[in-house]
C-alpha cells in the first residue's frame, strides 16, 4: 500500500501573479495521487536578525515556517532567478530555517528544485547556488531531473495555467524523482548519507 505524502511548495517570489508560484500549482495538479502538495506564503517571515532567533522572541511566521518543514516529507523549491542567483526572500527564509545549525529542520529533508523565468536560462545559476546552500544544510536534493523553465511566459496561459507538455511532463517527472528520494531516506534499511 502506498504511503500518503506531504510535500512542502516554497516559491521563491512574493509576486501574486508570480510564474514560479504557478509552477508550483502546476506541480499541485501533477503531483502522484497519494502525493499533496502545501504552498506555504513566504510573506510574512521578516529579515535575519540573530537576536530575536530564541524561543522567546522567534517570529510566528519563522515557527510556522520551521514546523511546517519539520512535519513534510520533503520539499519542493520553485526559484527565479535575480542577477545570477536566487532572491533575497528565498535565501532569508532559508537562514531561518538552517538555525539550529546542524540540527534544523532542513537537514535530511529530501528537496526538489525547479524554476522558471522569463529569459533564457532557465535559473540554471540560481539553481546552483540553491543547491550549494542546501549542501550546508545537510539537505538531500534530487540530482535529476532539472527543470529549468526558459521563456516561460509562452509556457502559461493567461490565468498562468502551464500548458507546455513538455515542462508538464519534466516536472511530472521531478515528483516522482522526489519521491523515490523520500522513500528511500524514510526506508529502516537504507544507510545514513549525510553525518
């Protein structure tokens, strides 16, 4: 019997209109059946500041953020790209989120990176740079496939519905990269990759 899993969406920008949210609503619509998929608002998780990082003064938003990573089975970051790397938002939270070090929520937790933008590349450096952040944090990431979304404006409709089949089918494709990797961190006979 298949377990039911609990997927973690984060986009990356704030925008409401936002090409990389609708990745993620796309990825909503594709994901397996026994698969769900949380989009979780970025929003109101203010900037670092190491001094209210305590349990007394943490933000609310940084709890929510922090429990709700805790309680998925993995994650699923949808990315733009600004000057050759991620933006400020998405590696704010993040920050957050890597605290405790070596002991967050973040480490071990099996993540799927994908992005679009409306230029040629796809995010193919913010993604990079994502995947370097996440190394620190002891977070698994799926290798492959990547899901690089280059000129993705002709890719989604008006109500920003991705009707590309091709991307459709490589984010279809990510998810169950994604869950392999769930599965095969939260198997008993699978060996530690990460200390």
């Amino acid at each position: 019997m298949e377990r039911s899993l609990t997927v973690l969406g984060i986009a990356g920008s704030l925008r409401v209109g936002s090409i990389n949210r609708a990745l993620l609503e796309a990825a909503q619509e594709l994901a397996p059946h026994h698969m769900t998929i949380q989009i979780f608002d970025l929003t109101p998780i203010p900037m670092y500041n190491s001094e209210l990082d305590t349990d007394e003064r943490r933000p609310q938003a940084v709890n929510e953020f922090k429990q709700a990573i805790a309680a998925a089975d993995g994650l699923l970051i949808a990315t733009p790209e600004y000057n050759y790397s991620i933006p400020g938002v998405l590696k704010n939270a993040l920050d957050w989120a890597s605290r405790p070090g070596g002991n967050s929520p973040l480490k071990m937790k099996p993540t799927a990176i994908m992005g679009a933008t409306g230029g040629m590349w796809g995010t193919v450096r913010a993604q990079t740079h994502l995947r370097d952040i996440l190394a620190s944090t002891g977070t698994p990431v799926v290798l492959k496939p990547e899901v690089l979304v280059a000129n993705a404006y002709q890719k989604f409709d008006e109500q920003c519905r991705l009707i590309d089949e091709p991307t459709r089918q490589f984010v279809s494709d990510l998810l169950s990269a994604l869950e392999r990797l769930i599965t095969r961190l939260h198997s008993p006979d699978t060996e530690p990759i990460l200390a």
